[in-house]
C-alpha cells in the first residue's frame, strides 16, 4: 500500500490542491450549502465512513470490479481474433461498428426484467458499454504491429505459443491498459445511473438519497468517494501497467 500511495504521489498532491482550490472558490462564489466547503465535506465523509457509506463504497466497487474484468474476459480474445483474423474482422467489425453507438443505458429496464433487480442486471449494462472499448483498443494493438516485425518473428520461426508471447503480447498490452483506463471512468458513470434503480446500496443510490433529503454535505461526501474510489483505481492500473509494461517507461528517466 505505501508503494502505491508514493505511485504519482507529487501528480495527485497537485491535482488535489487545484481542485480544492476551485471547489472553495466555488463555495465562496455561491455562498450557499448547496457547495458545501471541502473541510464541512471531508468531515462528513469521515463520519459517513464510520457509519455505513463504507458499505456501499464495497458494493460500488464489487460491481465496477466484476463488470471490468468480465469485459476483459470476453472483449479481449474476441479483439485478439479481430486483430490476428481478416475473416473474424469481416465478420464482426460491421457488428462492432452497428452496436457500439447504440446508447446501451437505455437497455437497463429491459435488462432488469431479463435478469432481475439485482446486481447481475447492472453488471452486465456495465459490460455492455465498456467491452466495446477493449475489444477495439486489442484489437488495433495487434492490426499496428510492424509488417518488419511480423517478418521478422517468421525468419526467427517463432511457434504460435512464442510469436504471442513476445511479439502480440507486448504489442497489446500497453493498449488494453490505455482501454481500461478509460473503462473505468466509463463504469463509475454508468454505476451512478444504474445503482439509482432498486438497489439500497452503492454510493450511486447514496447520493441521490441525500440529494432527495436535501442533505447535499453528505452528498458531496458521497461524491467525494467516488473520486477516492477512482483514484485508487487508477493508481493500481498504474502500477499494474508498470510491472506488465515496463518497455513502456524506458524513456522516464530520460
């Protein structure tokens, strides 16, 4: 944990101390409990914690955790055959390219009464907006490896095992952790909308609850854990991109 927490530690410092910046300027401007002060919030969010927000921060997390990786699952190999196949990408480009505009949030009642009220149907709404994006993103990872590099791994006469191992692996990876980035950003939006129907947990209802009780100290508070929840998100993709990718930050130190 301390590693991750010195991971970018100066970057987010800063980023923190911007955005505290705005938010008193905010809350100064508007001179309202509507923009609550960053220390009345923070003060909330340390009470709330203790008392329950804790749990719904789990069930937040648990859903966006299930529905990341279930994409990673299946967009993954299917953009892995995209990528390596003319005959796949024939046949499930025009697929991709139909449905990925499709606003998929509008499906969650019909998902809800195909899968039930429960997390399933929000899991898998989830799914079926970020998969697209990984799918894609593996995809061009391996339709950009070099026509040389290609001809080079044949002459070396690298088996298929091998040929993933040291020429499409390296060429996908840095991509698909590019893709979850944005996948991640992508699920807390969606879970916001989607822990708003017949659920009791998640930060997503805890929000809108507060806003409906006017409390919007405690709805910042709210707010102010998806953020925390992001960060560390972010930061162990961060580091998880560092120990699979390490080609990537050759030029760091430069």
């Amino acid at each position: 944990m301390k590693a991750l927490l010195s991971l970018g530690s100066n970057r987010i410092v800063r980023g923190i101390l911007l955005v505290l910046a705005a938010w008193y300027g905010l809350h100064f401007a508007v001179g309202s409990n509507i923009i609550p002060s960053p220390h009345a919030t923070l003060a909330a969010l340390y009470r709330l914690v203790k008392n329950g927000l804790l749990l719904h921060m789990l069930y937040s997390l648990y859903r966006i955790a299930a529905a990341v990786s279930l994409a990673i699952l299946a967009g993954a190999p299917l953009g892995l055959w995209t990528g390596l196949s003319q005959r796949a990408d024939t046949i499930l480009s025009p697929v991709i390219y139909i449905l990925y505009p499709v606003p998929k949030a509008a499906m969650l009642p019909v998902l809800m009464l195909l899968l039930g009220l429960g997390d399933l149907s929000k899991i898998v709404l989830i799914i079926t907006i970020i998969v697209f994006q990984i799918l894609i993103a593996v995809r061009d990872g391996v339709r950009e490896i070099p026509g040389d590099q290609r001809m080079s791994v044949r002459s070396l006469g690298l088996n298929r095992k091998q040929t993933y191992l040291h020429l499409v692996l390296p060429a996908v990876l840095p991509k698909l952790v590019s893709a979850l980035r944005i996948c991640v950003g992508i699920s807390f939006s969606i879970l916001f909308f989607a822990e708003n129907f017949a659920t009791n947990y998640g930060v997503g209802y805890f929000i809108m609850n507060s806003w409906t009780m006017v409390n919007y100290t405690d709805m910042f508070a709210g707010i102010t854990a998806l953020s925390l929840m992001g960060i560390v998100l972010f930061l162990l993709i961060d580091k998880a991109e560092r120990k699979l990718c390490p080609w990537v930050f050759l030029n760091d130190s430069k």
